[in-house]
C-alpha cells in the first residue's frame, strides 16, 4: 500500500521533533535504554534496532502508550494476579512497563536471541527482577528441537517462526528449541491462582495456546490478551475459523473495539470479526480471552463492555 505525501511529511516531521527530545532526554540520539512513559523502569535495547527506538524511545517523548500496555497496567492493577506470562517479549515493554505485588511470579519468553542480553539487563534492574524468569524459545504445543526462527534484522517487532513474514534474503535465520508454557511454569504454584497473560507472536499464537491448556484449567482465574490475525495464523498452518472456535470453547471472547476508550465487543463468531482496511480477507483484532472458569469481577473498572455489531467488510 502507497503511503500518502501527507503521510510522509507527517512522519518527517515527527522524526525532526523527537530527534532533540531524544538528545535533551538522553544525551545521544541512539540511546541504550530508555524509559517508558507513565514507568520509572529502564529498559535496555539495541540502539541500532529502528523499532526499539520507535517504541521504546521516542513513542514515550510523545507520552504514547502501546495497545499491550495500556491492557498490562488496567489488569494487572485490577486483579492483582499470582502469575503473569507474557509471550513474545520483544524488549520487554509489558513485563517491565509496570509494577506487580510482592507475590507475583513472572513468566516472559522471547524467540529471537539477539534481544535476550538486553532483556536480561531490564530484569536485573526491575523490583520484581529476582521472581521473573526469561526464556528463549518457541512456545509451541509440543516440544521439539531446531525449529526455524525467522528475525527481520531491520525492525525486530516483526521476526517469527512463521517464514512466509521474513522471507526477504536479509533475514536471519536461527535454530531454537520449541517448548510449551506448561513446562515452564510450575503446575502446583499456579492452581486456584489468578493469571495475567499477553501473547504477541505473529501468528503463532495458536499453538502457544495448545501448550498452555494445564496451567489455563488449573488456575482459579485467567484474563489474556492476544492478537488475531487471520493471514498469519493461515501461514502458520492452522485455520483461523477453527482456532477461534477452539478459543470460544474454553474462554469467554471478546473483542477490543476501541484502545481509546476502553471498550470490548463479545466476539459472536468469525464473521464478527473487523477486517484489516476494510479488506474481506485480513481478518485481523486484538482479543480478551477470559478462563470461563474466571469468577464475576475481572473486568478492569476503566473498561466496559458494548453492545456486539456486525463488523464492516
């Protein structure tokens, strides 16, 4: 898709003005870490990587907050969880955007291994470092060992296990173990517990799930987020109308209408689903999934739940 004149000069523009923010903020216009907008916590990047100076430094100067995060910090302030798993770290901006209670056990993966030294120095600075545990693989439903792992060396937000998003000739492949979530986070400290969880994973996401199911039944209550993509989800071999059946039947669904103001649309069926652009085949939210299990009470009190209406094709 072309991007407008208007576009260019708009993003021109924002690079002038953020370019000495950056350097009064920081000193260098490539800083090493930064903080995010609302947190006192630092977080460690590489300062050569184009999205972690979009979303980790300069996003921040303009007192922006991603989507993930906004969700992370209502939730976790509302429902004050025992466990918290976060799949697809990236830099870590949820696990180490906020902070937890003193209880919490913390659970963050990430596949691509060129980000976790930068992780592993966040963790060390954060308050609830010593009771986070990182591990790099991909979560999977099953294990397995030397799986392709595709990562774009030019934007990191974009690396996945699913080829077809990185299959340009400068991408990076690296061979990682696949591991399920249930393997890592212990079975007896999650029963009857509440779980916070966030998965951002190109499309991977449904077989994260698959290898998740033991904790998700064992815990008293669960509130995820996680995104649907209906062309990723296809490339990673599974069908998108079969996935969210399978999710419908172990969670109540629902679907953000709108990050600005705070509202969820229950998730009727796989027609209800927005299109990307308007365009009938890219399907393509962000969901809440809630353990059905989850007593009443989840709903973080900053958000409220509208009416359902048939998504525009």
């Amino acid at each position: 898709m072309k991007v407008s004149p208007y576009k260019r000069l708009e993003k021109a523009f924002k690079r002038a003005y953020l370019k000495p923010l950056t350097l009064i903020r920081y000193g260098t216009l490539k800083p090493e870490r930064a903080k995010l907008h609302g947190s006192s916590h630092w977080i460690y990047i590489d300062a050569g990587d184009p999205c972690a100076l979009k979303k980790v430094v300069e996003e921040p100067l303009r007192g922006k907050v991603s989507e993930n995060l906004v969700f992370w910090r209502d939730f976790n302030r509302h429902l004050h969880p025992d466990i918290i798993v976060d799949v697809g770290l990236n830099y870590g901006e949820c696990m180490f955007g906020t902070d937890y209670e003193s209880n919490a056990r913390l659970f963050g993966f990430e596949a691509n291994p060129r980000l976790i030294p930068h992780l592993e120095k966040s963790k060390s600075g954060h308050p609830a470092g010593e009771r986070m545990t990182i591990t790099n693989c991909l979560v999977s439903d099953a294990p397995a060992e030397n799986i392709p792992f595709f990562v774009n060396p030019d934007w990191s937000g974009s690396s996945s296990a699913v080829k077809e998003m990185n299959d340009r000739p400068q991408s990076l492949e690296f061979k990682l173990p696949a591991r399920t979530i249930d393997s890592v986070v212990p079975l007896d400290d999650a029963r009857g517990k509440t779980l916070l969880f966030k998965m951002d994973i190109e499309g991977y996401e449904s077989k994260a799930l698959r290898g998740f199911v033991e904790t998700l039944a064992a815990v008293g209550r669960s509130v995820g987020f996680i995104e649907f993509d209906a062309q990723y989800i296809t490339w990673a071999g599974q069908s998108p109308m079969e996935y969210l059946g399978w999710l419908q039947q172990r969670f109540h669904t629902y679907r953000v209408a709108s990050i600005k103001t705070k509202t969820l649309k229950r998730v009727d069926g796989f027609a209800s689903l927005p299109k990307l652009h308007g365009d009938p085949n890219r399907v393509h939210t962000d969901l809440v999934l809630v353990g059905k299990q989850s007593p009443d009470g989840w709903l973080a009190p900053e958000w409220t739940i509208v009416e359902s209406s048939p998504a525009k094709a």
